[in-house]
C-alpha cells in the first residue's frame, strides 16, 4: 500500500478535521495523546493492513499544504533565527517551511536539532520574502 493510500484511509477513518489537525500539528518524536488515540483508533479499524511499527507516522508526515514528504535536516544555530513574520498569510502559504525552529535550553543554539520541512514550503517562503523585500537565507 502506497502512503498516499493510506493517508486517505486514514482520513476516511478519522474525518477530515481531525485529519487535517493532525497534519498541521505534525508527526514529531513525541505523538500527542490525541495523536496516539487516532492512530490506535485506525489501527484497531483497519487490522487487515498489519501496518509496521512508525509506517502511519511516516505516512502522515506531509505538508498539510503541499501534500509533499517533508524531508529531515540537522541544523544549528537556530535559537536566534526566529521568524518575525509569522501571520496567519504565511502559515496558510508556508505552514512547514520550519524555518526558524527554535532549540530549548541552554546551549540550545550550539546542539543539532532535527527540523522537519517541505521543499515546496521552503520554496513559497523564499519567493514571498523576496516579494515583500525580505530576503532571508534558508538555514543550512
Ligand atoms: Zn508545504
């Protein structure tokens, strides 16, 4: 079974809104409570798919925007580089760009953090920056 297939069982399953919270709070290291509960829920509905440990999760990590993978990156660094721009236009043109994640912490901005992100989003943010005379760098 394709990701795609599955994305859309599952949202069959859950419902368009929870689908659509879900994707927007994203697939991180820690599931949220509800999170789980949803999962368990498809789970328990679809046993036939005997889904390997982490397939949903991996399915389910897609820009809610784009419908793209979101791809993994480790940067550093990051504690100062907070998006001034953060407005309900960019979250609904950008919502995974995840360009100013923020380490907690100290010594946050020295450690690695894993940033998940869709190139497509990464893309908008760029043109939109360039557009509005904002031109930021993306994090590398
Ligand atoms: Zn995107």
């Amino acid at each position: 079974m394709t990701d795609e297939a599955l994305r859309l069982m599952f949202e069959h399953e859950v419902g368009q809104d929870d689908y659509r919270r879900f994707l927007e709070v994203g697939v991180t290291d820690r599931l949220r409570f509800w999170q789980e509960r949803l999962i368990s829920r498809f789970t328990l509905a679809h046993p036939e798919l005997s889904l390997r440990a982490g397939e949903l999760e991996k399915a389910l990590r897609v820009c809610e925007g784009h419908g793209e993978q979101l791809l993994l990156e480790s940067v550093r660094g990051v504690a100062a580089e907070i998006d001034r721009v953060v407005t309900a236009e960019t979250r609904t043109l950008f919502p995974k760009a995840n360009m100013s994640p923020v380490g907690l912490g100290s010594g946050a901005a020295e450690r690695p953090i894993a940033v998940w992100f869709c190139p497509s989003c990464r893309l908008a943010h760029s043109q939109w920056h360039r557009s509005v005379g904002d031109a930021r760098q993306p994090l590398t």
